[in-house]
C-alpha cells in the first residue's frame, strides 16, 4: 500500500511540474548555455505520425523545465561524484580541460566533400587568392589532457583528406604541426571550444606565411588581461563543481584599437566590446558576437581588403587580421545570403581567407552553397 501512495505522489508530482512548464513563462534564450531555448511546436498531423511532432515536444519540455539550472547542477554532481569523466557530451579532462565529444562518420564526410564541391565551384568565379584555414581542435591537441582510455579522431588525417578535394586555386594552411609544437602555451581555452588569443596569433603567423606578408611582432602589442571570470560552452554544457574560470586576453596596438567597425550596419569604434565582460557570453567581446557581415576599417592605407568566410574562430583572430590590411571583412554564410563573388567585386576585395574549425565545418551546411 505505501509503494502505491509513494507511486501516486510520484506520478501527480511529475504531471503537475509537465503542466507547470506550459503555464509559467520561461525565457527564450539561456545566458548559461549561451544559446536559445527550443520553442513550443505548432501541431502537425504528419509530423504526429513520424513521432517527430514529440522529439520536439520533448525538447521544449526539457529546455523549459520548472529550475533547469538546478537540476542539471544536480545531475552534473551526482555524476562526477561517482567518479564519472564524461557529463552531458563533455569529457572532464585533466588540469582542469574539458572537451566535447567529436564525431566523424559518413554523414560528416560526405558534407565535406558537399563543401569541398561548392568551395572549388566558388574559386572559378573570382580572380584573387583564396586562402583555406581549417583549424583542429583542443580534443585533437591537448590529447594528453584526456581522461584515461578516451581516443579522438585523427583531425589532421581529415584536413589532409579535405584540402586534397580543394583545387589548385586555393592555398591550403595546414597549422597542426605549429600548434603541437606550442600546445603547453595556453592555446585554447580550458572550458570553451575557442582558441585563446596566443592561439589566434599562431594563426596570424601561418595565414602571414600563406600570403607572403610581413606579420606584426606579438612584441609590439600591449598584452593586456581583460577577464579572469570566463566560463565557455563546455562549462555551460558539463556543469562542472569549482570549475576554475578561463582568463581572457588581449593584444592591442595602434592598429586595431583605432580602427572603424560595422556590424550589421550598427557602427562601433572598436572590435573589443566591453559590455560583453559583464555577461556570460563573455567570447563576444571579440568582434560583437555573432554577425552576418562585419567590416573593420583600419588607417592602414594599402589598397588590400581581406574577406574572412568564418565561423567564430576568427572572431579572436580579428585583432591580428586586421594588422596588414586596409579593411577587413567578414561574412557568415549561415546568415549572409547574397552572392559572395558579387559582395567580393562590389567592395574591391583583394584576398579571401576561410576560417573554420575542425568540429564546426563538419557539421555546417551553408557553405555548400556559397556563390
């Protein structure tokens, strides 16, 4: 009798919570995990009978539950406690590293060479340098930061695999041998998937090397820390107990400090926001977040303007970017939809850098149809 009365209070408990999740509002966006929340699905018979209508339905009901933060606190604790390395699709690493999961199967592979098609499409209809700068992983580099008995797949045998599909016209920089060799220097973040600024700069260095241009001397920047409080995506993801924040720094100079920004037609007078130091998503101090197209113009005056076709990597590699060039743009093809060769002729660009991440091209779908 009392398995049946706990069994009662249980299930009621449980239905009352479900209900309470469609009557209290919740926000749309989730500061911790620095994305937005699912939304409430629209009823679809056919999508009733796929059993697709409920995944959805599962996953408002998951992002929208009564103290989310709480309960996924409690599970990340429960589960390290039991001596657990992996929470939530994050592997709890050494010296403080986390690292998510990375997945590469025929899905993956065959969107690469989708992209691979498209990118070579692409260079046939423009007459500059085109630069490809796919960038591996702190999973892939920091190896030995892995929990025990964890492997990773090979990220240079995928680089490799990928720029032999690229054609001649394109300038392949291959960066993994200069990161291994400086991977004990702070190069990524321990609990976000970004690149630090040191990071950024070996960037700097091998895209310098690529074009044939003179690089600035990290000597010649004033380094400067801005934040010791930043907690990225895998924290945000992991919940990790005591987790030790990442620090942020930065490397000013005349060049990009005086300089003219664009973001989406909003115009700032600096790539570095320090509104973003004050919030979670402390990563967007770099070149505002997010944006469709963004435009730096410095008081270099060369006649050269840089296209950056990206992903967020190169957000923190805008301070070394915009070193050597009169403007510096950049485009991001999951909101930017007008032809790049037209964008390319109508604003004089001189160069074409794609800057992209191991992790995050595999799963991007826009570039296979970048024009």
């Amino acid at each position: 009798m009392r398995d049946k009365i706990f069994f009662v209070i249980f299930i009621a408990t449980w239905v009352l919570l479900v209900m309470l999740n469609f009557i209290i509002k919740s926000p749309e966006f989730s500061e911790q995990e620095n994305r937005y929340l699912a939304t409430i699905p629209k009823f679809n018979f056919s999508e009733l009978v796929s059993g697709e209508y409920s995944e959805k339905l599962d996953s408002y009901i998951n992002d929208h539950f009564i103290a989310r933060n709480f309960w996924l606190k409690l599970n990340s604790f429960i589960s390290l406690s039991t001596g657990k390395t992996e929470n939530n699709g994050v592997y709890i690493g050494k010296d403080g590293y986390l690292f998510e999961k990375f997945k590469y199967g025929k899905e993956e592979k065959e969107n690469l060479e989708k992209i691979a098609l498209a990118i070579n499409n692409f260079s046939e209809n423009i007459d500059v340098p085109i630069y490809f700068l796919l960038v591996p992983n702190s999973i892939y580099i920091n190896q030995d930061k892995l929990p025990d008995y964890v492997s990773v797949y090979d990220q240079n045998e995928i680089i490799n695999e990928f720029y032999s599909k690229l054609n001649y016209r394109i300038e392949k920089i291959n960066t993994i041998y200069t990161l291994k060799q400086n991977k004990d220097k702070n190069i990524y973040f321990k609990t976000d998937h970004h690149m630090t600024s040191d990071g950024a700069y070996l960037l700097y260095l091998e895209f310098c090397k690529s074009a044939n241009i003179n690089p600035v001397a990290i000597s010649s920047f004033k380094r400067e820390l801005v934040t010791r409080s930043f907690l990225g995506t895998f924290d945000s993801k992991a919940q990790v107990p005591n987790q030790i924040p990442d620090e942020i720094i930065v490397y000013k100079n005349d060049t990009n400090q005086d300089v003219k920004c664009n973001y989406d037609g909003e115009k700032y007078n600096s790539i570095f926001n320090e509104e973003y130091l004050n919030k979670k998503d402390k990563y967007s101090y770099f070149l505002n977040g997010n944006s469709a197209n963004a435009i730096i113009k410095t008081k270099i005056s060369n006649g050269k303007k840089l296209l950056v076709i990206k992903d967020s990597y190169a957000h923190i590699a805008s301070q070394f970017l915009c070193q050597n060039y009169e403007e510096v743009h950049f485009l991001d093809t999951r909101y930017y939809r007008i032809p790049i060769s037209d964008y390319i002729e109508e604003n004089k660009i001189t160069d074409v850098l794609f800057l992209y991440n191991v992790s995050n091209i595999l799963e991007e779908v826009s570039l296979r149809g970048i024009k």
